[in-house]
C-alpha cells in the first residue's frame, strides 16, 4: 500500500496538499486540469522533490528521505529517454546495472522483457531503427524489468495516435497483472483511465478532491466539476 499523509509541498509561493492511498496491486489514474498538481505529486513519490511537511510511506516503511534509487518504483516517462548510442538491449539492460555489467541471469532478463514487449527481434538495432510506438516499448521494458513492485507512469503515451496509445495501455495492464506490480498512472484521457485502471484520483487546485473506483468516473458524477471534466474529455 503507498499512502501520501499530509503532503505538502510549496513551489514558487503555491502550495500543494496531497492525501491519497493506493492499495497493492491496483491501478490508479491521477486526473485533472492542466496545473491541477498531478505531475508534482508523481515526483514527490518518485522522490525528484521532498515534501515540506508530510509522511509518504510504502508497505509501512518511510520513504521520504530516500533517493529516488532507493524507493521501490521504476518509473516510464512521456520521453521515454533512450541512449541513441546504445543498442536496444543495452537500453534496457539500464534498468538492471547503470554500468551495463549484467550476469548471465540479467541477460536472461533483458531478453525475456524484449519478448514480452515484442522486441526480442530487435535487440541489437539501435533506437534510431525504430518506430515510435517500438521505442516506448523499449523503455517500457526497461521500466519493469527492474521488478519493482510498483510502477510510476507520468503520460508516456500521450503523443502516441489513438490505435497505438491503446495498444500500449493494453500492454501496460497485462505485464502489471503478470507481474502483480501496482501502477500509479498520469493521464490527460479519460478514455486511458476507464481502460485499464481500477481506481481513479481527480486533482484541482493543487490537491486530491475525489478518489473512487473507476466505474465512478462518468459524467454523471454528482460532483459537477467532476462531471464536467468527464464530459469534456470524453
């Protein structure tokens, strides 16, 4: 379970209050309006930004404090942030060893996360080789391959075309159930969020408003500017 207690975090003479709970082994869509303060949540778990005041824990232990390599999430960027010069396999082969130093078992691992994804063909192309929808599955890989228990997505597919986003979410939420990984998720689609999340968190102003099942999320809502959130980006 991820609990954000009390979260506040002042940027630029703006605060930002966060209460929120995910449970283990769901998937969470953070929603809302530009500047609503859903990015800055996810880095504040991410551990790229300390809260000012406030507890952020996991499985009951205190991760505040802790470098982003120290907490337990693996996170997938809207740039998915490959290294031109390297190879495929090397690219996601960061996940396990920042030095590319990786036993005969991790090597298994690399392979067996191009597989899953559909890339094991490509392997030892360079990330210039690629399409776009193939190079956000290579740091897809190399998000999970890291068998972290939980993962941070902050709209890696927004630029994606429709066909192809909803193929990528369709991935995502099959390797999490695979694998049991839990998924806090950034999305601007409502669509995205009634496709593959158990659960979802609208966001205003800066702070968490509303967290419910997703079944919840439709534009009858009695929250009015919740519903009207539906309705417009539906």
């Amino acid at each position: 379970m991820l609990v954000l207690d009390g979260v506040k975090y002042e940027y630029q003479q703006e605060w930002f209050e966060f209460d929120l709970t995910m449970q283990q082994g769901s998937i969470l869509a953070l929603m809302g309006p530009s500047g609503s303060g859903k990015s800055t949540l996810l880095s504040l778990v991410a551990g790229f930004i300390d809260p000012n005041f406030g507890s952020i824990s996991f499985q009951g232990e205190e991760l505040v404090g802790l470098a982003p390599y120290q907490r337990p999430f693996a996170m997938l960027f809207q740039e998915h942030n490959l290294f031109a010069h390297l190879t495929i396999r090397q690219n996601i082969g960061l996940g396990l060893h920042p030095g590319l130093k990786l036993n005969a078992k991790q090597q298994q691992q690399v392979e067996e996360a191009a597989e899953q994804v559909g890339l094991a063909h490509v392997l030892d192309r360079m990330p210039e080789h690629l399409s776009g929808g193939q190079r956000q599955r290579v740091g897809l890989a190399r998000c999970f391959v890291q068998s972290h228990p939980v993962w941070l997505l902050d709209e890696p597919f927004s630029a994606l075309d429709p066909v192809l986003r909803e193929e990528m979410l369709g991935l995502v939420h099959r390797l999490a159930r695979e694998r049991g990984a839990s998924v806090l998720m950034v999305t601007h689609h409502v669509s995205d969020a009634q496709t593959i999340a158990t659960d979802f968190a609208y966001m205003a102003e800066g702070s968490v408003k509303i967290t419910a099942p997703i079944d919840q999320l439709n534009s009858q809502h009695p929250n009015t500017e919740l519903a009207a959130f539906v309705r417009a980006g539906s």
